[in-house]
C-alpha cells in the first residue's frame, strides 16, 4: 500500500535530496534533517490533514478523522465529514444544556469525542462537500465574533428579562448559526444521490455503539465508568478507567492491530513542538527554551521551542499513576487538543512514537503530523476513544464490554 508515511518520507527526502533519488534514500524522521529516525512498527491509512483554522473545535475535525480511518478500514470508501455539521448541532444542544442549567456550565466551542456519536444518532451526518460552515465571506475558519455573539446570547437568556423564556429563543441562536456558518439542507446529493443527514449516517455504515472511552485517574475506581471532569465534556459522557500501564496497552495493541485512535491530550507542554513534529517528555527540561508566542489555535502549542531534546533522542521521564493524577488535579494537565493517532514508529534507541494526525494544516515538515513519545502519551493523555474490538480481550472482559 503506498502509504501517506511514504509520501511523507518522500517529501522530507526531496527538502535535502535529488528528486531521482529521493524515494530510494528517504528516512522518515521527525523533521528536515531531524536526528530522530524512525522504524515503522504499523501505519493506518488515514484521509487527509485538515485545518481547523482559529477556531476551538479540534474535537470534531481529530473525531471525524478518526471515523473517516474506520470506514476506510471497514472497507466503506474514502469520506471527507462535515466538521462544522457536527459543530454547528453541538452548539444548539450546548445552547440548550447552558440554558437549562440557568448558566452554571460551559458554553464555548469545545467537546469532545462523544459528542460526534451524540450528534450523529440525533441528527446525522453530512459530507464536507455539502455543508463547508462557511458562510462569512472565507475560505478558513474563524469562529472569533460568533463564539462571541453566541455566548452573549445564552449569557442574556439566562437572566431571563421576561419572567419567562419565549419559544422563539432557539431559533434565534439557530439563526445565528445559520448567519455564520449556512443553514443546514433537508436534503443533498452525494455521489450521484441524495441524502438527508439521517440517511446519509444510515449508509455510512458506522455502528456508533461500538465506540468507546478510556481513561485513567485514580480519583476514581478503576475498571468502573465515570465522568471526566473537563470543562469541555458539556454532555456529562463517561469513560472507562483503566490503571497507566493498561491505558498504554490498550492504545498500542489498537493501533498495532490497525485500528486508529482518538487522542485528547494537553498540548500546551515544554516537550509538545509541532514545528519540530515532537512530542515528547525529557529527563531534563530545562534545556528547552521557547521562543515567542503562537495562538493560531489558542493555545501556545505552535510556539517557537528550542532544545538538542529536538535534534536528536534523549532520555525521557519515567511516568508513573502518581504523576498523572498529580499534573491533573494541579491544572497542569488539562483538555487542551484532539488528535489522531494512525501508526506506531520506534526510534534509533527503541522508544516508540504514536503517529499523529493533527488539525493544523499541513505546517511543519510532516505535512500535518508529528510523533508523540509513549511517556507524553501516559502524562498527558486526558482520553481516548476506539472501537471496542481493538481493546484486548481480556481488558474487554474486566471493563464488562462485549
């Protein structure tokens, strides 16, 4: 299979190489002329690289690439999802849970991974072809003035100057949604036939139900649900809790098995440089100096950071449960990004790398991607979701899955 890690490693050869011998001498690394080099253990097919732009919903593009993996793996066809489908009814349903709530709850662009199986059993899906959510005059998105005009609104239902709410409320939020990012069509034509949004998640083919969220912190039993105490998990969902090692094992049977992973994760870390497509936990981090700021997705993750930790492999924390727990309960770990993870690699000194999808455009030498070190994977993971059947048997069976 000609593979996006061929292409990749292709481009990275041509940057340094002459093209007639490119594909004979390239080495995926993490860079142009980086000094990590990389074995691939497993490469998943994956779509291509899309960009979020200035907007605050990773969740959906890292979920929707992920699912877009799954029916390629399903044998299902190649798909390009609509994000802002899923985000423009996340933020009906948050406007409605905001209001019951009388404001005592998050109301904002994020979500999280549950929230595509949430949106899609109620309302669908769509391709990106027919709803692109954008509908002010760009080709990127930008959700900055209608995040803020939205909040404002909920902000002032909830004081509720009337006495009572009126039953026009909703469709005033949906006609802002409508204003920014286009009304939703009853109908489309995909492929030479026509959809709706319900029918056209009927044929996708994706059974919702076998997905699943792991997680683990001790404040909570382990191999019991529960509900992740993140800002951004609006709809209460829960996870399952599995100790570190078993979250590790879980992620890496997955993909060595061929089934992607959804990875949320805090990215606003010393070792976590896209620019560098790294991240990655070292012993001593006071060799890593950043440089300037990088809110391009409102978060500091882009910033300019410089370290040998980046040119070549260096030794690496020790993660232990403590540890995790203690960076979470600190805000030191928090729902920063949602990622994708399509491969595994080893590096020169065998430590091993999820490969990782990102939704920053194609920015950095990889084309989008970067690799993520197994200790920043068992720090800094907040969640991660997967199809039931790439969790091994016997964790299967304690977490009561069938």
């Amino acid at each position: 299979m000609y593979s996006r890690l061929k292409t990749m490693a292709l481009g990275l050869a041509m940057l340094s190489a002459p093209a007639i011998f490119a594909q004979e001498t390239a080495k995926l690394s993490n860079k142009k002329d980086g000094g990590y080099q990389f074995t691939v253990v497993r490469d998943i097919e994956a779509t291509e690289v899309q960009n979020q732009g200035r907007t605050g919903t990773c969740w959906s593009f890292s979920s929707l690439s992920f699912f877009e993996s799954e029916l390629l793996r399903m044998g299902k066809g190649k798909h390009n999802l609509s994000e802002m489908f899923i985000a423009r009814k996340a933020y009906e349903e948050k406007a409605v849970n905001y209001v019951r709530m009388h404001g005592s709850f998050n109301f904002g662009p994020g979500g999280a991974f549950h929230d595509i199986p949430y949106v899609a059993k109620k309302f669908g899906m769509m391709p990106e072809e027919a709803y692109k959510g954008l509908n002010y005059g760009s080709e990127t998105h930008n959700h900055a003035e209608m995040d803020a005009v939205l909040s404002a609104v909920v902000k002032e239902l909830v004081k509720n100057p009337q006495g009572k709410l009126t039953p026009s409320w909703k469709n005033a939020v949906s006609g802002i949604l409508d204003a920014y990012l286009g009304a939703v069509p009853a109908e489309f034509t995909y492929n030479g036939k026509k959809y709706t949004p319900e029918s056209f998640a009927k044929e996708l083919g994706l059974d919702l139900n076998e997905y699943v969220l792991i997680s683990s912190f001790s404040h909570h039993p382990f191999y019991e649900q529960f509900v992740l105490e993140v800002p951004d998990n609006w709809a209460l969902q829960t996870c399952y809790n599995v100790p570190l090692d078993e979250m590790m094992e879980i992620a890496e049977h997955a993909v060595t098995k061929g089934y992607g992973v959804a990875w949320a994760s805090d990215v606003s870390e010393k070792g976590f440089s896209f620019r560098d497509g790294l991240a990655i936990v070292p012993e001593d981090e006071s060799t890593i100096q950043i440089k300037g700021r990088d809110n391009a997705q409102f978060n500091d993750a882009g910033a300019q950071k410089m370290s040998s930790a980046f040119d070549a492999p260096v030794k690496e924390k020790k993660i232990t449960q403590e540890m995790r727990q203690d960076a979470f309960d600190n805000y030191l770990t928090q729902d920063d990004h949602g990622m994708h993870f399509t491969g595994l690699v080893k590096d020169q000194i065998g430590t091993k790398y999820f490969i990782v999808k990102n939704s920053w455009g194609k920015a950095n030498d990889c084309d989008g991607y970067f690799y993520a070190s197994e200790p920043y994977f068992k720090f800094k993971t907040t969640n991660i979701m997967l199809h039931k059947d790439g969790i091994p048997k016997e964790l299967r069976k304690k977490l009561g899955i069938k």
